[in-house]
C-alpha cells in the first residue's frame, strides 16, 4: 500500500514538471517583449525619426512651441504638485541645463514673416505663460528683458545673435482636482538676420514700418487706463500711415488678433456715423488708437500716438521716438506723455 501511494506521489510531480517545461517553451511574453530602443530627439529642429517602441504613450502636458511654419515639442518635468481635495502636496527633482542639452530638440526661429513674439508654447492647444531662462552654448545662462503681459518672451533673443542657444520654461497647470508646477527644456536656433546684400552702407537697408506701428500699438494697449475685457472692438485709423500699402494694412491687422477683439479700420467718424462711437472720444465698447505727424528718417521714426476707450480713459505721447536696433524697433525717446 505504501508503495503505491509513493508511486503516485512521484508521477504526480512528474507531470507536473512536464507542464512547466512546456509553458517555458512556449513563447509566452515577457515584461519587456513589447519594447525596444528609441531614437533621441532631433537636435536640427526637424521632425525626430519615429521610436520603435510598440505601445507609445501620450503625456497631455506634453509642450509644443511654435515660431512661424516650425515647431518642435519638449518633454515636461514636473517641479511639484499638490492635490486640492486631499491638500496632499510633493516636490520632485528639477533638471540641469547640463543635464538636458544633448536630449532637446532644437526650434530656428521663423525670421520669414516679420513675428513680433520669437515663439508661442502650446499645452493641450492651449497657449501657455510661464517664466524663461535662456543659456547659450557653452551653457552660460544669458540677461533679458522680460516683457509684461501676455508675451514675456517676445524680447527673450533681441539682442542674441546667430547661434544655438536652451530655453527653460517653468510654469504652473491647474485643473480642477490638483495645482501642479512643470519645467520645460528645448533648443532654439538664431538664424543669421544680416540682409543679403553686398553693400556695406547700412542706411541703404531700410527698416520696415509696420513693425514700428505694431510696437507703438502694443505699448499703447499694454498703458491703456482700464482692462480691455469688456471690450469688444479693436479699431485704428490707418488713414493718417503714410505709404501704407494694401500688404503692409494686412500685416498691421495680423499683428492685431492676438488681443482678440473685433477689428476695425475706421476713423473717428466713422465710427460715430455707423453708431459704435458717440461725440467726445466715447468708444464704449471699444479701444480706438490713432498714429499720425509720422516722420521716417534713415532708422528713427518720430510720430504723434494715443489710445482712446472714453473721455475719462485715454493715454498718449506726442513727438517721441521709435528706432530701428537692427534686428527690432524700440522706443527710445518720450517727449511728453499724457493721460486722461
């Protein structure tokens, strides 16, 4: 009897041997079966060559950046993060510029189009603010003027020159569940803006006008007395640009949708004649800018400006100056300002 019950036992654990061996030698898949190596990100501002990775996921805070027809996409680091139902809250590592240099992709500026800002980050289609440091190439971390409001980077390469250069950004995301703070790397390229040209005369390149209005514009709408959010219409009366052409009017109004507003190309009076104004400068729904006494000579463009949203909110500045840097316009002389 004992020695059947053995010789049971023992084919019992034979078999089950027979069914392990088996199993090992069926290709079963593993834990890393599914994937592979992956190619590191483009450092030319092109499109990176596809990963081979079989299952690709996808990070919603995943940031792209826009300057013109180019574009590129940055991973994110999450900085902290804190959970407004439970108020649980965690930090996590920041990244170096040592560190990222050699695994960002690289964005040339668009200089084709006459940009005002040198770049637009996107998360989730989404434009995005946060704060920027730039490094140039031997990671030297670089000064810039920071420009107020919805732009802070629109003077972040004025004074770069030609080269490659890394951006940090660092911003904040809030939904409806948590706060959470991320940081950004990517490469951008300043092309070489010397003109094609074989002359070296430099009064013989003339500066564009139109990005001296749109500076005048942005400064005038970033000192206007009262917030712009209930208002509906953005009008300028281009009548008194001399030589604009019928491109260089397309181009002023582009320049303009960022603020998001209905625009115009009216006069005063021909706002109030169409209803939209009333007698004594009162655009009540509306921003109303006028440029005139304009005077271009060689890069220095002197003018008359002023903005205007109601007899008790108007902002001004007579006879100042506007110069072209070489690279951009900048206001470089106020004679009188005034306010209402």
């Amino acid at each position: 009897m004992f020695k059947l019950k053995y010789t049971w036992i023992v084919a019992s654990f034979m078999c089950m041997l027979l069914v392990l061996v088996a199993c090992s030698g069926a290709g079963l898949p593993t834990k890393d079966s599914t994937t592979g190596p992956t190619t590191m990100p483009s450092a030319t501002g092109s499109t990176p060559q596809p990963s081979t990775t079989t299952f690709k996921s996808f990070n919603p805070m995943m940031l792209t950046v826009r300057s013109g027809e180019n574009s590129i996409q940055a991973e994110p680091n999450i900085l902290w993060s804190h959970n407004l139902k439970t108020n649980v809250s965690a930090d996590f590592a920041r990244h170096t510029p040592q560190e990222m240099v050699h695994s960002v992709q690289y964005l040339t500026l668009d200089d084709t189009q006459g940009l005002l800002v040198p770049f637009i980050p996107y998360v989730r289609g989404e434009e995005v603010i946060g704060q920027y440091a730039v490094y140039d190439e031997k990671l030297n971390q670089l000064p810039f003027e920071e420009s107020a409001g919805r732009y802070p980077q629109t003077k972040l390469f004025a004074q770069a020159l030609p080269g490659r250069y890394l951006v940090s950004l660092t911003m904040t995301d809030e939904t409806t569940d948590s706060r959470s703070g991320y940081q950004y790397f990517f490469g951008v390229i300043v092309p070489d803006r010397q003109p094609e040209t074989t002359s070296t005369d430099p009064v013989s390149v003339n500066p564009d006008p139109v990005g001296a209005y749109l500076v005048v514009i942005d400064h005038l709408m970033e000192n206007r007395r009262i917030s712009d959010s209930t208002r509906r219409y953005l009008a300028i009366d281009t009548s008194k640009l001399p030589n604009l052409s019928v491109s260089d009017k397309e181009r002023i109004f582009q320049g303009l949708e960022k603020y998001n507003l209905q625009l115009f190309d009216k006069t005063y009076e021909a706002l109030k004649a169409e209803g939209y104004a009333e007698n004594g400068w009162v655009f009540t729904n509306g921003v109303f800018i006028v440029l005139e006494d304009i005077r271009l000579k060689g890069s220095v463009m002197t003018l008359d400006a002023a903005i205007y949203l109601d007899v008790l909110n108007a902002y001004g500045l007579d006879d100042f100056d506007v110069t072209w840097l070489g690279t951009h316009w900048e206001i470089t002389r106020t004679h009188m300002t005034w306010v209402s």
